[in-house]
C-alpha cells in the first residue's frame, strides 16, 4: 500500500509540475513579439484566433489543463483523497484543469482590449458564441483554482500534511484574491468604459500564483516521498 501510495505522489507531483510549466507558457510574450500589450490585454487575447501565436498558446492551455485533471483524478483515485477539505481541493483541482482544456477550445476569435473593431463588434453581438463560451469556461477554471488551492492550503495546515504548502500556501492565497479581485474590478471597469486599469497585470499574477502554488504543492508531494 504504502508503494502504490508513493508511486501515485511521485505521478501527481510530475502532472502539477508539468502543467505549471504548460499553464505558464504565456510567460514566452516577453520573448516572442505578440503585439499585445501584456499590461493591459487578457492571458486569452494571446490565444485569439486572429492571433499569429494563437494555436501555440491554445495547444499549451490545452495540455496545462489536461494535466492538471490528470493530476486531480489521480489523486483522488489512488490515495491522496482524504478529509473532506482535501477531497474538497482535489475535486476544485479536476474542474480547474477539464474547465481549462475546455476553455482552449472555445478561443477568441479577436483580442476585444487590443482591438477597439473586435470590442465593439463583441458590443454589438457580432462575434461568434465562442467569446460567451470562453467567458463561462474561464470563469469556472478559475472558480475551480481558488476552491483548490484554498481548500488543499486548509489540509494542509489542519491535517499536518505538505509542509511547504501549510507554511507558504496561506501568504501564496492571500496574494491570489488581492490578484483575483484586481482582476475583477478591471474586468468590471473595461464592461462600463473605464477600463483597462492594468487588466493584464492582474490577470497575469493570479494565473502565475495558480502556477507558482502547483509547483509548490508538486514539490510538498516529492518532498514527502525522498522523506518516505
């Protein structure tokens, strides 16, 4: 029992580190000229298929998320599934990662922040459902993050569990709903015409947090096998 058990902490710790890496690949704009402002425009404008880098960040949003369920489902299937505030995380976990692989199939079809033509068009209804699709499925991805990385932080501190996660995991959250909620706020300015108010700043640190977070939970679980 105790080899399955750490042979299924050395896979989910792999999948999380992994998916981090995907999850971040918007990190490769300081390198790459995408002719967004990363200030200002979404993380999905990247992805837009209007965009000429678009199919490279859509195909790695793809894998992140993938990832990140295989991650989650693993873990509940192979013994990683715990008290109710662990279940709670890794359940938050596999909607995270189904709802971002399920957010790359439904991109963009234009940057709305970068583009005032593309805005307005949105405005007026004329872009295809995939922009209402996109909306919904980012929405529930990072709904699924904050359940998981809240509720997993909570195991971790409450059950003695993933040291590095019960000691860095609370200040790692708190930065998340600042990040979060400076997301929503520029979200709510662009919607009434007075945005963007560092949209893409915002946006950019609360998907980097989820991914920092990912790392360091996939480093607890490493971290309990070497001790193991």
């Amino acid at each position: 029992m105790a080899s399955t058990m750490s042979r299924a902490s050395r896979l989910i710790s792999a999948l999380l580190a992994l998916g981090a890496v995907a999850y971040t690949a918007w990190t490769l704009e300081v390198v790459l000229a995408t002719g967004l402002d990363p200030a200002e425009t979404y993380v999905s404008e990247l992805a837009a298929t209007d965009q000429p880098l678009g199919a490279l960040f859509r195909t790695t949003d793809l894998i992140a998320g993938l990832l990140f369920l295989a991650a989650a489902v693993t873990a509940l299937l192979q013994g990683e599934r715990g008290p109710r505030w662990t279940t709670a995380g890794w359940v938050g976990m596999a909607v995270f990662g189904a709802a971002t692989a399920v957010d790359s199939r439904f991109p963009l079809s234009c940057a709305p922040i970068d583009d005032p033509g593309c805005a307005a068009r949105e405005r007026a209804g004329l872009v295809p459902f995939t922009h209402v699709a996109h909306t919904v499925s980012s929405s529930v991805a990072i709904g699924g993050a904050l359940v998981a990385l809240v509720a997993l932080t909570v195991a971790a501190r409450r059950y003695g569990r993933w040291a590095p996660v019960a000691r860095f995991g609370p200040h790692l959250v708190a930065v998340e709903l600042l990040a979060s909620l400076w997301t929503l706020v520029a979200v709510a300015a662009v919607e009434v015409g007075r945005g963007p108010w560092f949209l893409g700043a915002g946006q950019r640190l609360q998907v980097l947090l989820i991914a920092v977070w990912a790392v360091l939970l996939a480093y607890a679980l490493a971290g309990r096998e070497r001790a193991g």
